[in-house]
C-alpha cells in the first residue's frame, strides 16, 4: 500500500513489489494534479461516492497508462543489473571450474613428470645391468673359445 496526504487530500494506491516505489508514488502524484484540475477547492470535502462517476474513467485511464508501460527507469535498470548479476555469476562458476581442470592439469603434470623421471633411471640400471650380463657372457663366450682353442693347441703340438 502506498498513500500521498497533499492539501489535505489522501490519495491511497496498492500495487505488487515489482512496481517497486517510485512508480505507485508517481501515480498518486498524477492522480492527485488531475484531482485538482478536476474538482479544485470542492474536491478537499466530498462526500462519499460524490465524484466516482466524474473521476473513475480518469482513474482507469492512468491505472492502464501506469501499468502498460515501464515507466520506472530505476525499475528497468535493476532488472538489467540483475541479469547482468546473474550472467556474472554463471560465469564466475565456469571459472572456478575451469581454474579446478587446470588444476587438476597441473596436478596431473607434475605426477607424469615424476613417472617420467623415475622411468628413466630405471631404464638406465636396466640398461647397465644388461650391458654388464651381455659383458659377462662374452667374456664367458670368449673365455670358453680360448679355453677350446688352448685345448687344441696342447694336444695338436
């Protein structure tokens, strides 16, 4: 409920919370010139139900006029606010998720990085160990070949 006491005058409006309240106030103050145009000095005492019939087109012609347009600006504004407060915040979570994948990247990174390190140095003891048990089977080989070769010469000489 909204209600403006000017020369004695009460003009009283009820309107939703959407109309927030510089619009109903906007329209009491136009009701309340239009009342004075109309009915001047006899409209501060009328008795009940006087001017009804005079001052109800009126009356519905500014109810349509205040309610088939957005004429609050302020209205307007806080409507693209909030869109734009909402749009904000969507975005911010998909930042905040992106910032967790990249996160989770880095994590993921660094522990291929590490398995990567670890790879390699076993690969390096698998290597030398491969390197020292083919060494030895030459030498055993080599040993072995020598060992036939010195045989022969013994019993050929």
């Amino acid at each position: 409920f909204h209600y403006a006491v000017e020369d004695g005058t009460t003009m009283l409006c009820m309107a939703d919370e959407a109309y927030g309240r510089q619009l109903p106030f906007k329209f009491l103050e136009d009701i309340h010139q239009r009342w004075k145009s109309c009915f001047g000095e006899k409209g501060k005492a009328p008795l009940p139900l006087q001017f009804n019939d005079d001052f109800s087109r009126t009356l519905k012609q500014q109810m349509e006029y205040y309610n088939s347009r957005d004429i609050d600006a302020l209205n307007r504004v806080r409507k693209e606010l909030e869109s734009t407060k909402d749009i904000m915040v969507a975005n911010i979570e998909k930042i905040t998720e992106r910032g967790e994948k990249i996160d989770l990247l880095v994590d993921q990174t660094q522990l291929l990085n590490e398995e990567a390190i670890q790879f390699k140095k076993g690969s390096t003891q698998l290597k030398r160990a491969m390197w020292w048990k083919d060494f030895k089977m030459t030498a055993l080989l080599a040993s072995f070949v020598f060992g036939m070769l010195f045989v022969f010469f013994l019993f050929t000489c």
